[in-house]
C-alpha cells in the first residue's frame, strides 16, 4: 500500500484488481484521503481493520494531523470492514441513510460471518459492523479546516446508499464504486439504469480528477467513466433482449458476444453472475 496524491491535497491508496483473499487481506477497493489545515477527512475505510492501519500509517507519513471524519460512498464489505480502527480513533463516520436496511440486515450478518471464514485472520471474530455516527438524507456540504467538501446522494445506483465526495478547490472527485476502471465493475443487485443516469450527473461536476472505487486515478472523466458506462449499457441490452424474448438465461448468456470486455481483470469471475443478475432486473423492468 502506498498513498499518492490524485489533486492538492488530495490522496488516495489503490487497491488490487483481484477478488478479496486471505493473500491479499481484502485489499481490493480504494481509499481516499484529504489532508486540511485541521485535520483529516478519510473517504471509505478499506476491507479489514489491518488494511485501516496500514492506511493511518500512510496517512502519518503524509500529516501529523488527525483522522476527523470518515465519509463512506458505499457500505460494501471491502470498503467498510477497517471501520471499527477509525471509530476507534474517535473519527466521526458518515454515510447515505440508504445504507441503515442493508447495515442491519440478515444479509450483512452472514456476509460478515462468511467473510471471518474466508479471509481469516484478517477479518475475524473481533470485526464487527459499525453504523455510521451521522446519516445524510441530502446533499450536505462539510468544512473541515480551509477545505469545502460536497457530499452528495447519486443512488440508487451501485447501490442504495451512493455519495460521492466533491473537493472543489482541488477540482476532485471520490467516485465509489460508480466508477471502475480496469476491471470489470461488480454490478450485483444494482440499479444499472439509475446507474448510468448517474455516471451521467458525475459529468456535471467540475472535476478534472475521479478517485474511482476500484482501480488507478481518471484525469480524462468522459472517456474514463466510459468503460463502466459502456458495459451496464451492454448487459442491459443483450440480457433486456433475452429477457423480452423469454430465452432462457443459459442460452441467452452463451449467444452473447462478450468480446469487448473478456480481456479485463475479473471478467471470469464476475460477468456471468452480472449477467443473471441483470437478465432478473431486465425480466422486472419488462412491460
């Protein structure tokens, strides 16, 4: 883990476009921070509590200043899992109310309790889920120090929950995990078509730099955000046909031509469960 700073004042650690192991501690999403003439605003707090660590001992070789705030785009399990070191710290945490059905549900719980099996000893039986200590309903803006941050709902999208972290004075952007680039996004049991809406809105923002959730820094927003774009576009038109068509998932899958994407990380391991996944919302969305 090394941090490197995406605009002034403006840093972030990249994860590795691998599936989360017990090799790689879960460290497989990225992490932001802003250093202010206060203190320190983390944006997302890694997938276990020793990837938090590591990321407070980058942060120190950067600033002798404190961690102040916590601002989750997402409560995914490899963004939240290093949370409970920040609380510890006495960080206030924010997040998008959107999260609260999905932080006490049954299905985080078992996410959890196969994650302390899976990626043990990273994550294990002392690795718990913590609530935010602030839910935004709303755009919000937060001055630490010198520093305007913009909080702002884009979900559903990704999912339910998704903020983005605008920093206007470094013309910088925390995307989430709206924005992948050079893997294949995890879609999950997203909204694809609130999706892309909301890749559209991130044009709006006068950023020339987008911390995506996964992979390296974007200084070029429209072309960057297209591969995420193009692909939910692609799935929602090959699985919406299948769909409208009633052909069977397994037929429809194999018909397809996958060409365009198959060359990116994780493709083997995440495009035929983002195909079902979408061929189910397509069948929903059907008239």
């Amino acid at each position: 883990m090394r941090a490197q700073e995406a605009a002034p004042g403006c840093w972030y650690v990249q994860g590795l476009s691998e599936l989360g192991s017990k090799d790689n501690q879960n460290f497989i999403s990225n992490a932001g921070f802003i250093v202010t003439s206060d203190s320190v605003v983390v944006v997302d707090a890694l997938g276990s509590p020793k990837l938090a660590e590591r990321l407070l001992a980058e942060i120190a070789k950067v600033t002798p200043r404190k961690v102040s705030h916590v601002v989750l785009t997402h409560y995914h399990a490899d963004h939240i899992y290093g949370l409970q070191v920040f609380e510890k710290a006495g960080a206030q945490i924010i997040a998008h109310e959107g999260a609260r059905e999905y932080l006490f549900s049954d299905t985080a719980r078992l996410r959890l309790q196969a994650s302390r099996d899976e990626l043990a000893p990273w994550i294990d039986d002392k690795t718990r889920l913590v609530p935010a200590t602030r839910w935004l309903k709303a755009r919000e803006e937060l001055t630490v120090g010198d520093t305007r941050l913009v909080l702002q709902p884009v979900g559903a999208a990704h999912t339910p929950e998704d903020l983005v972290v605008h920093v206007p004075r470094a013309k910088a952007l925390y995307a989430g995990d709206l924005v992948f680039r050079s893997r294949i996004p995890f879609v999950g049991q997203a909204d694809s078509r609130n999706w892309i809406l909301s890749l559209d809105k991130l044009l709006q923002f006068d950023a020339e730099v987008i911390v995506p959730g996964h992979g390296p820094v974007s200084t070029e927003a429209r072309k960057d955000i297209q591969l995420t774009r193009d692909y939910l576009i692609y799935l929602r038109k090959a699985m919406g046909e299948a769909a409208r068509d009633m052909t069977p998932f397994d037929e429809a899958y194999k018909a397809t031509d996958w060409s365009q994407f198959e060359h990116l990380p994780l493709f083997a391991a995440a495009n035929r469960m983002n195909a079902y996944n979408t061929y189910l919302l397509m069948e929903h969305e059907s008239p």
